[in-house]
C-alpha cells in the first residue's frame, strides 16, 4: 500500500504541531514503514542516535524529513538499506531532535555531530536529504565550511526545504499544493524557528556567499511548493562557483517518488540520483 499524504486528511481551520502530528500518527499506523532487509546497527555519537546501514569506505550520511518537527531516521530504516547496497558504501541515518521542543539550532547541531562521527570512520563522506532534511544538509554544508570542518564530498539536496520568506512564485501556486503545501510549511518554520528570525543556518536561502561550499545535486519537481527556492539556490550554487546539478521533474509534486514510486519519472529519478551518489562516492571523483 502506498503512503498517504497528510494533505489530503488534514482538517479545516487553523493547523498546529499537536494537530498535524496526531494525523500523520494515524496514517503510518494504517500504513506502517516497510520493514529493511537488514536490521540497521544502532549507535550514539555524544548523545546523538545514528543508524547505520551497509558498510564500505565511503558513506552517505542520510537526514530525514518531515519539515523539522515530524518523522524519524528509524521510518526510513528499508529505503536506507536498500540505498546502502545499490550505492555499495555505508548509509547513516541521523535522529535528530525535532523542533518546537527542541527549536534552531538543536537539529542543525546534532547533523554536525553526526558528520564528525562519519568524518572519523570513513574516507569520503556524501551528505543527503530530503524536504526538511534537504535543507538541513544545505545548512550542514555552510555550517562545516564556516567551522572550517571535515570534508563533504557532495551534497544531495532532493526537494530541499529552504526558504522560510515564501517570496518565490511557486510558494504562492496552486495554494493547495499535494502532499506539502502552505499551511503545512508555516507550521514547520513556526515551529523550526520558535520565534526567532532565520538566519542562514536555519533557511540556507538566505545565506550571501555560496562560495566553496562542496558539489550540489538538488532536484525537485515542477508542482513543489520548493520549486522556485530550490531553482534559484542552485543558480546562486552555480554563479559562486560550486559544481551543481539541478533536475526539476516534470509533473512531480513533493516527495513524489514516495507517494508514486512507480511513475516513470519516479524511476528516472531514482536512477540519476544513485548515478549521482555513485559518482561523489567513488575515490575517482573530481568534478560533476
């Protein structure tokens, strides 16, 4: 059975974190994550619980979804495995602390903590995430810069939630989007944010210099409420020099490949991202 989207259960009227979570608990009790073919290896790094799949020289640290304040690395225990043997290297999957009880910067801080832990055990690191957790690995990526810390080999940002402004045109339309729409992503920043004003760490989108940041594979569809913020971040990406690849999905709406995994474009999403992953795995790898 395929997922349901919380869009298409949420009730009327005004949203709040109690409220959305309590829906997006009753949708996986009636549809339960799949179970992985290989139970993951738990272990925690200062506090933080990882999850770790497959094994190799290089690995993918993975961040979860679910717009800072829903989800858990433990709901995509089977795609990280089956991730870890298609791109023959280790997946590590991040818990980290979800807002409003735990607001910018906790989750950004427990990404890094996590990314030191990987640094320490394998030669190439690639960070990756989707939605919410995409925007967390963009965050990750200036904030290892900045920090002047370990080396990433890559980012993979798929359908990053970036920008808390919704200045961009696909913000605006349609205003029902599927899956993730407007009402949904003011919950998140409100929540993400706790009242605070975003600063780059927290909405990459706003971050000025782009520079030396490592190569960037974002895609998105064209139907996501992301799509304009998620186009112009790669152009910024691109015009400060760094290696980027942007694919926007014709008719994909956010995490399309999720809620129809066997639509064409799905697939074809799949297959260039695990080419991608491959290529920022691999000890050849120079440029994109």
């Amino acid at each position: 059975m395929k997922p349901e989207p919380l869009t298409a259960h949420l009730p009327d009227g005004p949203l709040d974190v109690a409220i959305v979570r309590a829906v997006d608990d009753r949708l996986r009790e009636l549809n339960p994550p799949p179970r992985p073919a290989v139970p993951p290896t738990v272990v925690e790094a200062d506090g933080v619980r990882l999850r770790l799949h497959g094994a190799g020289e290089a690995c993918v640290l993975w961040i979860h979804g679910g717009g800072m304040f829903l989800g858990a690395a433990e709901y995509d225990d089977a795609f990280c495995c089956d991730l870890a043997a298609q791109v023959k290297a280790a997946v590590v999957a991040v818990d980290y602390r979800l807002a409003p009880e735990y607001p910018h910067p906790a989750a950004l801080y427990d990404c890094r903590t996590a990314l030191a832990w990987c640094a320490d055990r394998f030669a190439r690191v690639v960070v990756a995430g989707g939605s919410a957790g995409g925007g967390l690995a963009a965050a990750l990526c200036l904030l290892n810069r900045d920090e002047g810390g370990a080396k990433i080999a890559a980012a993979h940002l798929y359908y990053p939630m970036l920008d808390d402004r919704h200045e961009t045109p696909s913000a605006h339309e349609p205003a029902d989007t599927p899956v993730w729409n407007r009402r949904l992503a003011d919950v998140a920043w409100a929540a993400y944010l706790g009242g605070r004003a975003a600063d780059a760490l927290a909405a990459p989108a706003r971050a000025v210099d782009l520079g030396e940041l490592p190569p960037t594979y974002i895609d998105t569809g064209d139907r996501d409420l992301f799509r304009d913020e998620d186009d112009l971040y790669a152009r910024r990406l691109a015009a400060a020099g760094v290696p980027t690849v942007f694919e926007l999905v014709p008719g994909g709406v956010h995490a399309f490949e999720v809620f129809e995994p066997d639509a064409a474009v799905s697939v074809a999403s799949r297959e260039r991202r695990i080419g991608a992953l491959r290529r920022s795995l691999d000890e050849g790898f120079r440029s994109w």
